[in-house]
C-alpha cells in the first residue's frame, strides 16, 4: 500500500493510491486518522485498510492535490553519513577523517518538507544534495537484532538529505548543515514494507535539471538497514514514526571537480525504483 498525506480545504488529510486516484481514509471510515497511527498499529490497520480500500472509489485525482510529507513531524529524524564506499571515497578526498563506528547525525525535525516543496537555501553559499531510500519505523525498536530489525519497519519512502555543506562541518555533528528549513523533503508516499521485496536491491538516481548526478543501488551500503536499526536501538529506543535517512551513494557535488553546489532555479530529482519520485526546485534567493 501506498499511504499519502495531502491538502483538502488547506487542512492535511491521509490517504492511499488507487487507480491513479487517492482514496480519502478518514473520509472512507477509517479507525485511523493519522499516519503515525497507522504505523503503530501496522499489522491490524493495514488488514483492515486494504479492505476498506478495495471497495472505496478514489475521492481524488493525484494529479490535483498538494501531496504533503507523507508522515506527521516524527520524534527523530537520524541519518547515517558516508555509507557507500565510493561515496566515502569522495569523503576521504575532502578530508573527512572516516570512523570505526557508524557515524550518524541528526536532521532536526522542522527541516521536513513535502516531495515537491521548494528547497529555500537560506544563508549557506554551498547547497548540495543526497539522494537517499527512507525508512518509517513501525513497532518500537529497543535493544534488537539484525534478524528482527525487519519486524520494526513499518515502510520507505524517498529522501533528499539537502546538505548545507559549508555550515555542516561548523560542528562535528553535522546537525547545522543538515538540519536547515526545507533541508528535508520526503516522500512522495510512504510504500508499505510488504510492497518491498529487498530493500538492498533498489536502483537510486539523482538529477539536477536532468542531468544524472548519482546512479547507484541500495545493495552497496556498507552498514545495511538492519545493521542500521540494531546499532541504534542498542543506545536508544526507535519510536513509532522515526525516520532513518539510510545514506547517500556518489556523485554529490561537493565531491565533483570543480565542486558543484545548487543555485536559485536548479530542479533536484530523486528517484527510487519501486518507492517512487520526489522533485524540488531551489528557490530565488
């Protein structure tokens, strides 16, 4: 399933694709009126929406609503840095000192936006890109295993970790640069977990007014999703709803030569096969 949030009246509402068509949930009699609700409840909401869909008409086209983040402000937003080797390649080249752990960094909550929003790139000179497979967590995750992370994803979706490079290093964290206002598009949808055989076996692209920028697949992550999961709920507890930013491959312009940071106008396209599309434009400074 794919579930959405979108605008109806100015006010947000959750839905799922039908048809090329979104099936208003609440409006349809769901038990559910948010999507973080769904996730905690995943295994019975799912059953229960699936139904409830099939035998509900779309109440919109895609084509004519505003799709929103498709999940309500999470507690967490946490992504991993420099966890394709080509891209820690390029990492080592910058001067990156690479770390024996995991290393992973904060993207504050109100950097979120929706998968067509504009991108404002505030005060930094040297906006950049990452195109990176998002997951939602389900049921809580505290203390598990690699083998029992799966249980504790709820579903994916598309990120853009929108990097202000210069203001990233300004602290070891990396939580300045990444955590700007609409530093943080997502979507378009969240793709339930079921609907996604192999997460380590998805193709992901990255295009800046069509021209290729990253072109790699999920399988060449050097700490996998549930390598992920384990390692951060061994320190803390992942909640319903938490996003995890799962890495970006090559290609990101602060590693070309010349560097090749975003401009007013420039249009960012992420791409995930089997999740979906979400495009951003850079605002007029």
């Amino acid at each position: 399933m794919k579930l959405v949030r979108f605008e109806n009246g100015g006010v947000p509402v959750i839905g799922a694709l039908k048809d090329g068509g979104i099936v208003d949930l609440v409006a349809a009699g769901s038990r559910w009126s948010t999507i973080r609700a769904i996730a905690g409840d995943s295994d019975e909401a799912l059953f229960e929406l699936r139904a409830l869909v099939d035998r509900t008409k779309p109440s919109f086209k895609l084509s004519e609503v505003k799709l929103l983040a498709p999940i309500e402000r999470p507690g967490k937003y946490l992504a991993i840095g420099m966890n394709y080797a080509k891209h820690l390649e390029e990492a080592d080249k910058l001067g990156v000192a690479r770390a024996p752990y995991q290393t992973w960094f904060n993207k504050q909550t109100t950097c979120i936006s929706g998968p067509y929003d504009e991108i404002e790139p505030g005060v930094t000179e040297k906006l950049d890109y990452e195109v990176e497979l998002g997951v939602v967590i389900g049921m809580s995750a505290k203390c598990v295993s690699e083998e029992e992370a799966p249980r504790h994803v709820f579903g994916y979706f598309v990120a853009n970790d929108v990097s202000a490079r210069d203001w990233q290093f300004h602290t070891p964290t990396f939580t300045m640069g990444k955590s700007f206002d609409t530093h943080g598009p997502i979507g378009p949808w969240i793709v339930t977990a079921d609907e996604i055989a192999d997460p380590h076996a998805l193709e992901l692209r990255c295009f800046v007014n069509g021209e290729i920028r990253q072109r790699s697949n999920t399988g060449q992550m050097i700490h996998s999703l549930w390598a992920q999961i384990a390692y951060l709920s061994t320190a803390f507890t992942l909640e319903t709803g938490d996003l995890i930013a799962s890495g970006t491959p090559e290609g990101v312009g602060v590693g070309m030569v010349p560097q090749s940071f975003l401009r007013s106008g420039d249009v960012v396209r992420c791409e995930i096969d089997g999740v979906g599309v979400i495009e951003n434009r850079v605002a007029d400074i």
